[in-house]
C-alpha cells in the first residue's frame, strides 16, 4: 500500500509469491532475507508420485490462507481506491515449481498422461484458492503461467489453454476479472491466450509488435506491459522511459496498461518508477 501510495499505481497486489501451492502440494523451500526464496527439494521427484496428488483446500494450508488475508487487509484498507489483485499459479507454472524445471519440460513429451492428470488436479486446486480471494475482496485473479513462451503453440494448446480458460471462466463466473502473465516472447501463443478470455494479457518486452492482434481483442479486453524491467525501468533516463511508454501506448492504439513487461528490479531507481508512473497518467490523462 505505501509502494502504490509512493509511486502512484492505480493497484496492490499478492504478488511476487509463486510459492504458497507448491509449498502446500509439498515443495520445500528456503525464504533467505531479502532473497528470492530457494527450493531445497521438489515435491515430485519422480513422475509416479503424481499418483499422490490430491486436490488442495486452501484452509489447510497456512501460506495460501495467508494470500486471502491479505486481500481482506487491502479490502478494508483501500477499498474503493485501488484495484485488488490476487494471484494463481497457472498450471504448468505450478508443475515446474513441484517437479523443476528441466523435468517439467522432458515430461511434456516423455509421460503425456501422467502429466495431464497432474495439470488437471493443479487446475482443479486453483480454482479452489481463487474462491477465498474474491470473496476477500479482490477485483482481480492473475494467473502466472511463465514457462508457457517455453514451449510450442502445439503444447501450449494441448497442455495449457483449456486449463487457463478454465480458470479465467470461474474467475468471471465469481464476477471478477482476471489478468495473465507469460514471460518472455508470447507472439506465437498470443492469439490463444487472448481466446482464454483474459480481460488482461501481459506483454513481456519480448514479444513482438501486439499490433496485428488487436483485431482479437475482445470489448474491455487490453494489454499490459511492455517495457524491459532492465534497460527501460531501471537503467533508462526518461527520455528511454517516454520512448517506450508512448511506442507501446500507441502500437495497442490505447488498449493498454502501462506497466514493466515483467517485475521491476530491485536496482530500479525510485525516480525512474515514479517517471513511469508520470508516463502513464500523461499518456492517458482522462483515465
């Protein structure tokens, strides 16, 4: 709340913490001081263990209790003035966090089903812990489903976009909105992920001109992005901050958020976040 009030964004979020599901289906982590936290050991190990997972309840995990706790803080606190955002793994984004990374991807194309079955109880226990968010108060679920640039449109569509669009329609069924982030360079996938019926879709600096999709945008649906966290929000003067503000404001004609196409850096200057944030009022000043 004191980072929006400081350097005027229009929202506060549960993010950055990618952790509280995989903590709960089983993956042990270490939460240094000022540090990303570190996995010690993955939840599953071996692929055979997917016959162990079960559906998460929220209540019985204090980490993901914790996330609608805080949503009911920012609803008190703020209610009225700032958008409330809460979070979700998306469900490949969740099964690198329980089984690494590197396993994840062989397992795409070596143990199909066994994959499928385990995206299928990650999908089912997201929609259990967006539940107690929105009714915490939150406006909005985003959905962070990062390593979906990673792999091939094919595998995306059959591993990941029924299950996002899952997601996406519970989140409206609830009367919220819902936002989603893929990192990296998404202009392959891009005209799937629009389909899911995300009312936001973050663009990373990656990805390419958002131009030629414009024509997909759904009424009310918009981009958010896409400066680069490094060369643009931290280590850029203003001029590099307007160049790449006004660029992406116009290539989506308007439809947009403005916003770093992925977390802003620790290393960020204060002066540079908040000519972001003055950027963002002059590009839309009816707002």
């Amino acid at each position: 709340m004191r980072c929006a009030s400081d350097f005027g964004s229009d929202w506060v979020n549960t993010m950055s913490d990618p952790w509280a599901e995989a903590e709960a289906f089983g993956t042990i982590l270490l939460y240094p001081e000022n540090d990303l936290p570190k996995v010690q050991r993955h939840a599953i190990e071996d692929i055979t263990d997917v016959e162990k997972m079960k559906v998460l309840r929220p209540e019985d995990h204090k980490r993901m209790r914790q996330r609608s706790e805080e949503i009911s803080i920012y609803n008190r606190e703020t209610a009225g003035k700032l958008f409330i955002c809460g979070w979700v793994e998306g469900p490949l984004a969740a099964w690198c966090d329980i089984r690494d990374i590197n396993l994840a991807m062989t397992d795409l194309y070596e143990y199909p089903d066994k994959l499928h079955r385990a995206l299928d109880i990650i999908t089912e226990s997201a929609i259990a812990f967006i539940t107690p968010q929105v009714s915490a108060g939150a406006h909005c679920i985003g959905i962070g489903d990062s390593v979906c640039s990673l792999i091939s449109p094919e595998l995306y569509t059959e591993f990941c976009f029924e299950r996002e669009k899952a997601l996406v329609d519970y989140i409206h069924s609830l009367g919220a909105m819902a936002k989603i982030h893929i990192c990296g360079n998404i202009s392959a996938i891009l005209p799937e992920v629009l389909r899911t019926g995300a009312d936001i879709v973050d663009i990373d600096h990656r990805t390419g001109p958002v131009t030629d999709a414009l024509k997909l945008l759904r009424p009310g649906q918009v981009f958010s992005g896409k400066s680069d966290p490094v060369s643009v929000v931290q280590d850029g003067d203003r001029e590099v901050i307007r160049s790449s503000s006004t660029a992406f404001f116009r290539e989506a004609d308007g439809r947009a958020i403005l916003s770093a196409g992925c977390e802003v850096t620790p290393g960020t200057p204060s002066s540079n976040l908040l000519f972001f944030s003055e950027m963002a009022k002059e590009l839309s000043p009816d707002r």
